[in-house]
C-alpha cells in the first residue's frame, strides 16, 4: 500500500477533487494537507479580510467575486450539499478517517514531522498555493507530484485553465508531474487531454482537468505499488508555445469577458453539489510533447 498525503487550499475545485480521489478513485489519503493563512499574491500572503481590497483593485468585482464563491463554496458546503452529494472535507475526514491537518507552511518542520510520523511514501498536490520546498521536496521515498490542468509545459503558472481559455485552445490538458524547486518544471510521469466545449466554464474546466488528473494518479500509485518505477520524461520548457503567466491582468480579463468567456455558471454549482461525475468522455491520454495516442488508462 502506498501512503500519500494530498495537499490543496480549501476551494470548492478542490474539495470536488478530493472527493473524486477517494469516492471514484479509491485513493485514501494517509492525511490531507489544507493550506491556510490566507491567500499568497505578488510574493505576499495576505489573510482573507486583507486580500478583498487588494483583489478588488487589482481584478475588480467579477474576478474578485468568483474567488471568494470558490473560497467560501470549500467551506461552508455542509450547509447546501444533498445527500448523497459532494461531502465536506471534515464529512471525508469522519468517513474514511482521513486526518485533516491545516497548515501555512507544509514544508515547515512541523508538518514535515506529522508526515515523518504518518510514514508518507508520497505526496501529492493540487491546486495548492504553496511553493514545496525541502526538507519536504525529500521526505517521501516517492517524491512529490503536482497534477497541474494543462499539457505542460504549455500554460506554466497561476492560472492555465484562464489562459487556456484566453487564448482559445480548443483542448484542455492535465499533467501529473514531479515537483521540484522550480515551479511546473519537474519529470512528466502522464498527461490526458479533453475537447474544451464552448459552453464550458472556468469552473467546469478545472474540475474536468483534474478530475482528468485522479486516473493518470491512479494508474501511477498502482504502479508504485507493484514495484514498478513509473516511465517519466524530461520536461523542456523551452518548448513551451505558451510562457508562464502569473496572475491576470486587468487587459486579459477585459478579453476573456469580451470574448463571451465565464467563470462560472449556477448549473456547474449544481452539478458539483450533487456529485455528478466531471470526467470529460473525450479524455484521453496523450504522450509528453508529441499528442500521440497511448493505451487508455482503465478507469
């Protein structure tokens, strides 16, 4: 059995991604790691009372709106979920005793130590906000993974799935990859790939990617566990058609509402409360760089 620990903030994207990883997926978690401390912006960590007026000024309301629907949807969801719905973090954590460790440095000697204890032989990021860092970079004898939603090394960055959107790719990709120091640069270990739908949100889009990102873990964990050393490919970012972004600016978000784009649209809340299943049935799987069809992961 491999014990992996998965760290993300407390949105309502990753909450839907924890709650695939382990009621479709399978994948328990030894512990989840929730960032706190607010939100991390321009090399500062602002608490979420700080961060409304600077997002404010910087974004403005929509842009600003959305994060904190994300923000508060991770948190409040025992109060609006239906039964049989997607469950809390807290409603994981009591099912299928998940330890729920909240942290604002998970590579600080306080949390690397929780993991020591745990004997973690993985850990696994996604949507986190935090830059991992050694001593917890090489503590698991499996390293660390990132499940990032785009084909890297294309989209590098804050926000690829606004990106993605912004400049019209008609596919959305997700890539599991090793974390290193460098931010989106590690060993490529698998990529999957989707036909983006014009209806499609932003919301929608990064629950599909990562979604897409719980079978290419799946498939790398169960290998891991046969003793299997899963193939990996160097990545190059010098390939990359598209460089890394960091947070919007005003002029991309005036272009992503002019072009008739969307964060988010009621039914795609819905459809998250419910549970529905995010996989895109155009997912496939595609090799590092080249979009070569490989074997389909069984899912």
């Amino acid at each position: 059995m491999i014990r992996f620990a998965y760290g993300c903030i407390p949105s309502i994207m990753s909450l839907a991604f924890a709650n695939t990883l382990v009621r479709r997926g399978g994948l328990v978690p030894t512990s989840i790691l929730l960032s706190s401390g607010g939100l991390r912006f321009q090399k500062k960590r602002y608490t979420p009372a700080q961060v409304l007026p600077v997002f404010l000024r910087q974004f403005g309301a929509r842009f600003t709106g959305y994060n904190v629907l994300a923000g508060l949807g991770g948190t409040l969801l025992p109060f609006g979920a239906p039964r049989g719905g997607l469950m809390s973090f807290q409603q994981l954590s009591r099912a299928y005793g998940i330890p729920l460790t909240v942290s604002d440095d998970f590579s600080g000697e306080k949390t690397v130590e929780s993991l020591r204890r745990q004997e973690v032989d993985l850990v696994v990021t996604s949507m986190c906000d935090q830059i991992l860092r050694e001593p917890l970079l090489g503590l698991p004898r499996h390293g660390c993974l990132n499940i990032h939603p785009s084909l890297l090394p294309d989209f590098r960055g804050v926000d690829s799935i606004f990106q993605t959107m912004l400049n019209g790719v008609p596919e959305v990709g997700t890539t599991l990859h090793r974390t290193t120091a460098r931010i989106d640069a590690g060993d490529v270990y698998g990529q999957s790939a989707f036909t983006r739908a014009a209806s499609d949100s932003h919301l929608a889009l990064t629950v599909k990617a990562t979604a897409a990102g719980v079978w290419l873990l799946k498939r790398h964990v169960e290998a891991l566990a046969q003793g299997q050393t899963p193939p990996s490919h160097t990545m190059d970012v010098t390939r990359a058609r598209f460089p890394y972004r960091s947070w919007p600016t005003r002029e991309e978000l005036e272009r992503f509402h002019t072009a008739g784009q969307v964060f988010w649209r009621a039914e795609d809340f819905r459809r998250l409360l419910r549970f529905e299943d995010p996989t895109d049935p155009t997912t496939r799987d595609v090799l590092p760089f080249a979009g070569e069809p490989l074997r389909t992961a069984a899912r």
